[in-house]
C-alpha cells in the first residue's frame, strides 16, 4: 500500500509539472503571436486590366505583415490619384509602383531605342489561329506571285524571332480565358532598319507568321539578315531586267556595223515612302 501511495504521488507531481509547462508554453506563444506587425495597404479587390484607371471601388485595404510587404506598395488613396494599370494586376494582388503608369505616359514608353511597332489584320490562316500572345516569338513569311516587282512565285522568310508586341489591344499575358476567340490584329516589334523589307513584303506578297520558340529572338544589332537578303532580292531582279532590256547593241542601218552612240546601263528600283513609289 505504501509503495502504491508512493507511485501516485510521484504521478500527481509529474501532471502538475506538466500542466504548468504547457500553460508557460501557451501564454509564450501568445505573447509571440500578438507582436507581430501588420501594417494596411491597398491590394485589388478584383481583376485591373492593362489600362485601367485605379479607383477606390477597384481595391480595399487590408493588414499584411510588415516583413511580406512588397517594395513599392501604396496606403495612401492620394498617391494612387492618376494612376493607371500598365499591366495586369489580379484580384488579392497588392497595388505597386511596378505595375502603374501615369496617365500621361503613351505606349511609345515600352518600345526599345532602335525598333519599332508594325500591325497586321489577323486570322486563323496567316497568325496560327488564336496560339499568338503577347511576347511570343514568331517568324515572318510571305507568299508572292511573280510579278514585275517579284522574279518568282514562292515563299520566302523575311524576319525570324520577331517578338510579338501586341494580340489586340493587349500588350501583356493574360490567361487562357483571354484565348476563347482569335486575335483580329497582330501587331510586332521589329528593328528599324527592317522596316523597308516588311512594307515590301506586306505590300506585294501575302503574310504569314509561324509560331517559334522562345530562343528564337531577334538580333539586337540592327538590319535582320532575311530582311537584307529579301531587298537584295528585289533589287537584283530590278538590275537584271534593266541589263536584259539594254544588253543588245544598237547597228548602224548604213553598214550594218555596231553604232558608236550605245545606250549606257542603268540601274533601276522602286522604292516605297509611305504611300508613294519613287523610281531610283
């Protein structure tokens, strides 16, 4: 019986020690809990499309700890005051500087020093259907029919790894739900020396764009060299039909010997400016 009375003393003193471990540990763990600092800042109550004008009713403050606030968030409606998206920010997302524009800032912002913003009407034949988006890579095609301007019908490649610059008016990703119907403009950020090869492409063949992987980029030094080498095309064609028209030496009707007066060559080539042809 002793021995019994001992073992259940020994018992009751373990619990208590345990018990009061548990509270020290809990109390500790409010404590903890209650230190930490949250400050309020503005996040989207709902999806802000690239564009769009940020308004109180597009977002609501809420209390995010002081160590995973993001740089550049905001917690000042004022600050936000002509402000606009200048990408997508989805619902839960904070507000940041990152993501906004002035309203005074054009879309000419984000073209690169030397390149420039061509369009194109899209459809499923020429744009790969509705599989373009916005920073996809894509090769430029055209089909042409030999013409005066065109030695011979066929096709040829003019750019490769052109980066798409706009599906619509999206300049930006979005997700699938954005790809339901296909795209009705294309549009593609090209080097400027390569503007000349696309309006003759554009304006005497038929284009077409192939999809490409992301490696495939654009040099950045300047003139492409299938846009090079489809001028020089054109331009040899022109040559060669001027030296075919002028190659037969004129005779004298008198003697029937070659005539000392001989037409001199020339080198002749349609270029485009703007709207207008200009014969060199």
């Amino acid at each position: 019986m002793r021995s019994k009375s001992m073992f259940l003393m020994v018992a009751c003193v373990c619990g208590a020690i345990a018990a009061v471990g548990a509270s020290q540990f809990m109390q500790a763990h409010s404590t903890s809990g209650s230190a930490l600092q949250t400050v309020e800042i503005f996040v989207a109550n709902r999806m802000i499309n690239q564009g769009d004008e940020i308004t109180a009713e597009l977002m609501s403050l809420e209390a995010w700890p002081t160590d995973r606030i993001p740089e550049g968030a905001y917690n000042d409606l004022k600050a936000l005051d002509g402000k606009f998206a200048g990408q997508r920010i989805f619902a839960g997302e904070p507000i940041i500087t990152g993501k906004l524009v002035d309203s005074s800032v054009d879309m000419a912002v984000s073209i690169p020093a030397g390149f420039s913003v061509v369009s194109m009407k899209a459809d499923a034949a020429n744009s790969v259907a509705n599989l373009v988006r916005p920073g996809d890579r894509v090769n430029v095609l055209a089909y042409f029919t030999k013409s005066d301007m065109i030695p011979e019908t066929g096709v040829r490649t003019i750019l490769t790894g052109v980066r798409v610059f706009a599906v619509d008016n999206r300049t930006a990703r979005g997700n699938d739900l954005d790809q339901t119907a296909a795209a009705s403009t294309v549009s593609l950020l090209i080097a400027k020396e390569d503007e000349e090869a696309w309006t003759f492409a554009a304006e005497l063949g038929r284009i077409r764009l192939s999809l490409g992987r992301p490696s495939e980029s654009q040099s950045d030094q300047g003139e492409s060299a299938g846009g090079r080498e489809f001028l020089k095309w054109l331009a040899d064609y022109q040559s060669s039909k001027c030296d075919g028209s002028e190659g037969a030496v004129a005779t004298d009707s008198s003697n029937g010997q070659p005539s000392k007066s001989k037409a001199e060559k020339t080198f002749k080539m349609l270029k485009l400016h703007g709207s207008q042809w200009t014969e060199y």
